[in-house]
C-alpha cells in the first residue's frame, strides 16, 4: 500500500520543519494519530504499554502483525511503519527479510524498524536494496537491555564515538531515517549535522530532524512510569480512574442505569427512532 507519505518523502524533510511521530496500535488510536502525524510507529513498546511485559523482548511477531494491521485501518494520510520484534531480524539478513516482507505483506506497512548500529548495517543494505525501507533504532536500544545492564542514558563521555559511528554505518547502508533513543543533547545534535538523513529522538533533545514518543506516555495512561524525556500533555489515567471508580459508586447506589438508559415495555408516541 502507498501511503501518503513515503519514505523518500521523509527523507527530503531533513533539516527542515520537525518530522511529528507516535507510536499508535490500535485503529481508534491511529486514526487520532494520523491527522497529526507524518510517521506513526506500531512500536514493539506495544509488549509493555498494551500486554503487560516487563521488557520489548517478549514481544512476537504475530504480535506486531495484528497491532499492524489494527492501525493500518486507521492511517490515510502518515508514513507507517512496523518495529521487527527481538529475535525476528539479528541472524541474518535473510531471515530480516523474510520477517520485514511478511510485516509489510500482511499489514501494508511501508517501511519497518529495526535496533542496532554498525551490526545491522549489512542487513539494512540487504532489506533496503531489495525494496523494504527501513528506519534505524541507535543509542538506546530497549531489545539489548540485558546487555546495557538498565535503561541509561547513552553516548556520554567516549561511548560518544561508537554511537556516531552507528549512525554513520546505517545512514550510509541506506536508512530512511534514524532514532536516537535517550542519547545526550550534543550527540545529537553531531549525528543530525553528521548524517544525510532525518533523526527522530526520543529523549535525544531538540537537535533532531523530528521527534516521537510512546503514545500512551504523552497521553498519561500511567501512574508510575514517569520518564525524564516525556512531558505529559494530558493525564488519561487519572481521567479514566476516577471515571471508573464513578462507575462503580453508581451501581452499588443504584443511581446506574437511571430512567433514560432504560427501554420502557412501550415506546414513547412521540420518539421517531423506535427505542
Ligand atoms: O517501540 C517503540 O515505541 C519505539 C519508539 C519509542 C521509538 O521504538
Ligand atoms: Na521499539
């Protein structure tokens, strides 16, 4: 499927107006999403904000197939694009390509994302010249968290050179776009003068090309994750508590159902939809 906006399309807003991003995975949400954004991210973040995983690495990709294609029901005007799931994408190029192919077939996403720098770059070549865009995920890279040992903040002191070398090595093995994820303002902001295509950061500063963030985060959907690099611009938890503890008074009170909730025995004469 041709989205509206497709990855040369992203690629030519380097340096220009802000690249707007979410993640989104349910059609409701997507359809929200879509008339604000340029790109909409069915993140593997969505093992932990929708199924309750403590970590991305437990999400699979009949997983992401399903939010896929959820929220391509929901997208007319944004780039869409799908995060290959650990496991699904490391071993080679081959099986990269057969699990980014399979994504796009059944969702008719247009790109996909994929974790991981200097590693990666030959898999990023091999999808890219064979026609699957692909989006680069570096710095902080939540499918490694074992190996980071913790969520940290990336690329202070010396690490500062491995993580531009990635963003080099993916740029130049053909990605349309890299994330940089909770990585340091002046890292940044030397990667997006470095590189010929867009950044989109997420805790990476406002030195990107663009920005995204986790959807449920920026809407407030939970009490106790309260990360530095999301400002929340509404409190949908709270919102949806006290609505539901509302609920609940009402029917222990039987305040709820009221009369106009109710279907009399007889419709009233006067209604001219039949109740
Ligand atoms: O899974 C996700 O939501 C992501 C974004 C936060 C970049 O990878
Ligand atoms: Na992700």
């Amino acid at each position: 499927t041709i989205s509206a906006l497709t990855p040369p399309a992203i690629m030519a807003r380097k340096g220009g107006e802000p690249l707007v991003c979410l993640t989104a995975y349910t059609t409701p949400v997507a359809r929200l999403v879509d008339a604000h954004c340029d790109i909409v991210l069915v993140g593997d973040s969505v093992g932990m904000v929708l199924h309750g995983l403590s970590s991305t690495l437990g999400v699979t990709m009949d997983m992401m197939a399903m939010h896929g294609k959820a929220v391509r029901r929901g997208i007319e005007k944004a780039l869409l694009v799908i995060d290959l799931p650990f496991g699904a994408y490391e071993a080679s190029p081959e099986q990269a390509f057969a699990n980014a192919s399979r994504l796009m077939a059944e969702t008719g996403c247009a790109a996909v994302k994929l974790e991981g720098g200097e590693p990666m770059a030959e898999t990023i070549r091999f999808l890219t010249r064979r026609g699957i865009p692909v989006m680069a995920h570096i710095g902080l890279t939540p499918q490694a968290v074992n190996a980071f040992g913790g969520y940290k903040v990336q690329g202070r002191g010396e690490a500062a050179t491995a993580i531009e070398r990635d963003a080099v090595a993916v740029a130049e093995a053909g990605a349309f776009a890299v994330v940089l994820e909770k990585v340091t303002e002046g890292l940044a902001r030397r990667i997006t003068e470095t590189i010929s295509v867009p950044t989109i950061g997420i805790g990476a500063s406002p030195a990107c090309d663009g920005q995204i963030l986790v959807v449920d985060d920026m809407l407030g959907m939970f009490a106790d994750f309260r990360p530095k690099f999301v400002k929340r611009y509404a409190e949908l938890g709270q919102t949806a508590e006290e609505a539901i503890a509302a609920y609940a008074q009402d029917v222990r009170a039987r305040r709820f159902p009221a009369q106009e909730h109710v279907f009399a025995d007889t419709p009233a004469a006067s209604r001219k939809v039949p109740t």
